[in-house]
C-alpha cells in the first residue's frame, strides 16, 4: 500500500517561512500579545524581576506567558518552561524566549495583586464590548421574595462580598500551587482553582 511520504529532515528549502506566517491572523495568541501590550503594567503594579548578570526578562512577556498558560489550562511552572522550546504558538508570542521554571514561579509569586488586577481588566473590557450581558431589572417599591430562596437572593453588596471572598481564595489557592511540591498536590489546587472560577463567573453575570 502506497502512503503519504514524508519530507526529508535534512532537505533545504529554497523558500523560508518567517515565524508570523505559522500562527494564523485568528489565533487567540494574537489577541493575548495585543492585549498586555494595551496595559500599563508599572501602573497596574507589576513588578520587574532583579538583573542577574544579563538583563531581566520584561514583565509584558511573562504576563503574556501566564495568561496563554491560563487559558490554556497549564499552570505548572515546569510545563509552561518546556512549553516556551516546543509549542509553536509561544514561540510566537515570547520572541522565542525561554525563561525557565524558577523565573516564571517567581513572576507569579511577586504580582498576585497585579494579576488580579489584570483579570478584572479583562472583565471591563469585556463590558466595554458588549461581551458580558448587564440587564438592569427594575420594579416599584413592592417586596418580590415569591417562591426564592434566601440564599439564592442577590443584590450588589451581597455579590461583591462574594466575589471577595472568591478572590481571596484564588489568591490562596494559587499561591499554595506555586509552592506545591507533587503533582496531586498540584492537581488538588488546581481543581479548587477552577471551581472558584467558575462561581466567579456566576456571580459576575448576576452583577
């Protein structure tokens, strides 16, 4: 049977492909790199990493590192490091650069707060953009509890309490993984990481 042959590793190329022309103009890489470029990180509070004896990597292509790793569901410091030498797409977007594991951890630990502010400029954005639905529902004076819950009656005092308290645990919970020493360790955090998420996503809608 005749199958499909493969080009040969050491055949040259008489045409070269320049790195932009492998991620396409829709990759969401795309909007990451245009997004962190838009921020202003010294206001936002982020920190730059200490010189040690070569030039500090700039905190615009860590961030930009963090959140494809985010979005991509890869929080690990290790797998993000051996994602930068073999994912295409990062290539892309650090310039081939190649921090290692120790530096992104150390990212991460120093700007939590920065971070944070960054995910709720995500969210204005969003707003901005008539991505995220804001439905004022008004009524006149009269009390409506009907058949409701306590619990699953909300107003903007009870929502930001809330989402406080979601924030304050993400901040927990991603501390502890960047201090995590084995993977079901690791996997636990991350599991807590994304439900409180996710409830921040529910209580975001109600906002």
């Amino acid at each position: 049977m005749e199958y499909l042959q493969k080009e040969s590793r050491s055949q040259l190329t008489l045409y070269t492909t320049c790195l932009d022309d492998m991620i396409a103009a829709d990759n969401t890489v795309r909007a990451i790199d245009t997004f962190v470029d838009s921020l202003d990180l010294e206001q936002l509070g982020f920190a730059s990493l200490a010189s040690q004896g070569r030039p500090p990597y700039d905190p615009a292509d860590l961030l930009k590192l963090f959140i494809y790793g985010y979005m991509n569901r890869m929080r690990s410091s290790r797998r993000l490091e051996l994602e930068c030498n073999r994912n295409i797409e990062l290539i892309w977007l650090l310039g081939n650069l190649k921090p290692d594991h120790n530096t992104i951890s150390r990212f991460r630990k120093n700007n939590p707060k920065a971070i944070k502010r960054v995910f709720r400029a995500t969210v204005s954005i969003a707003q901005n953009h008539n991505l995220i639905g804001a439905t004022l529902i008004a009524g006149d004076s009269t009390k409506l509890r009907a058949q409701n819950s306590k619990k699953n009656n909300y107003n903007l005092k009870k929502v930001a309490r809330h989402i406080e308290y979601i924030d304050k645990k993400l901040e927990e919970h991603n501390t502890a993984l960047a201090k995590a020493d084995n993977d079901q360790e690791k996997q636990d955090h991350k599991d807590q990481i994304d439900k409180h998420n996710k409830q921040r996503k529910r209580y975001e809608g109600i906002n």
